[in-house]
C-alpha cells in the first residue's frame, strides 16, 4: 500500500477510536502507530480538541521503529551490540521526513560521506525493504510490535516515577516551522514532561531537516483538513 492507501484506510480507524477515547478516557496517554503517523497524529489532535479535552502532553506519534532500525544497521556496520547503540531520529516518519542523526549518536561513531549517505537512506526506506522481502505478503510486524512495546514501556515507566526516560515521538512541537516534530523526550508522570530539542547537528543532518519540512507540512495538513471535513 502507498502512503495514500494507508491514510485512506487508516484515517477513519483512527479517528473513530480517537474519538472513543476523547469521549470515554481523555485523560489517557494516546499512543499512535498507526501511518501514515505524520497524518495520524494531527488526525487525533484535532479530535481531541473538538471534544475540548486535548492536552498535547499526552499524545505521541510512536516513531520508535525508525530509531531500532537506526541502532541496528549502525551496530551492523560497526560491529556493536545494537543493545548498546542509541542513534536519535528526528523529524517524521516516512521517507525522507525520518531524520537519523547519526553525529549524536552513542557511542560515537564515524562514517565517509558515501557511506553516511547510503546509511541514512536505508533506515529511511527499511519499510519498504521489509515489503519487498515478503514479496508483497507483508509488512514489518514483528519489529513493529517490538518497537510500540518499547515505547509504552518507556512511558509506563516514566508514569511510576522513573526518572532519566528519553524516548523520541512524533508530538506538537515548536522546535521547527512544523506544528508537529519528533524529537528526544524526556517523559514524565503526565506524559511529555520536556521536550529536549534537536540538538548539535551536522549540515548534512540541517540539509535533511530543510528537506523533510515542506511534506511534513503537507501530511500534518492533510490530517488537520480530514478532521474538519469529518460529519
């Protein structure tokens, strides 16, 4: 399915639960997988403030798979424990809206251009890699699901008082000229406790930002205009 495909079917599923917990558990944490979340989260967003209970600390685009996919591939090249490989990504989440910053990567690590280029491509088009492995049967389930538990476990933790949990999402944001942004979060009992910004990055990583705006800004619009049109 394009990106098309999946807003056209799942921006009624979204929208129809959205508006189930708007009216049945507004003060839950609303954690959204469902693509295109560049779309999704503005869809429940918009929801939730028609029903006059929108808190923006308590809904996240969970971005969280393009961030594994990150550690892997880079742990991969360099011969590291993907455990152990913390690469924050930043932006949206598809195709070149995916941000991987790779110079604030943990631990450091380096790569020449040709190959940073083609790293950062991959992680950006892992999903589609995926399809085309299943020949079409499928996309990434399993990873999927690994990465929405790892998200929710993030944020369970930091609800019972654990301090220190980072996770990047998908979240309103003012750290750019888009309304919604991903960037690392410091997550608290009340959702969003800080949003930690983008950080030091490279000009290769500034370019990418540039780049990625104009379609983030036309897929969070496309999100906000399916709500209004909504009965």
């Amino acid at each position: 399915m394009t990106r098309d495909d999946l807003f056209n079917t799942n921006a009624t599923i979204v929208a129809t639960l959205t508006t189930a917990c708007a009216q049945h558990c507004p003060e839950a944490m609303i954690c959204i997988i469902s693509n295109p979340v560049n779309s999704t989260i503005p869809i429940t967003a918009e929801v939730f403030k028609k029903h006059g209970v929108y808190n923006p600390n308590k809904i996240f685009g969970v971005t969280t798979l393009d961030i594994v996919r990150a550690n892997t591939f880079v742990a991969e090249l360099k011969g590291l424990d993907p455990a152990r490989v913390s690469v924050p990504v930043i932006g949206g989440h598809a195709g070149k809206t995916i941000i991987p910053l790779i110079s604030q990567c943990t631990p450091k690590v380096d790569f020449p251009q040709d190959q940073l280029a083609t790293l950062t491509g991959r992680i950006q088009e892992a999903g589609t890699e995926v399809v085309k492995a299943k020949a079409g049967a499928g996309s990434a389930t399993l990873s999927m699901a690994y990465a929405g538990a790892r998200f929710v476990f993030s944020l369970v933790d930091a609800m019972n008082g654990k301090e220190g949990v980072v996770e990047c999402s998908f979240v309103k944001s003012q750290e750019t000229d888009c309304t919604y942004f991903s960037t690392p979060l410091l997550l608290g009992k009340k959702g969003l406790e800080k949003n930690l910004g983008i950080g030091k990055i490279s000009p290769f990583e500034e370019k990418m930002i540039a780049d990625a705006i104009p379609e983030l800004k036309a897929s969070i619009k496309k999100g906000e205009d399916f709500v209004k049109s909504m009965k």
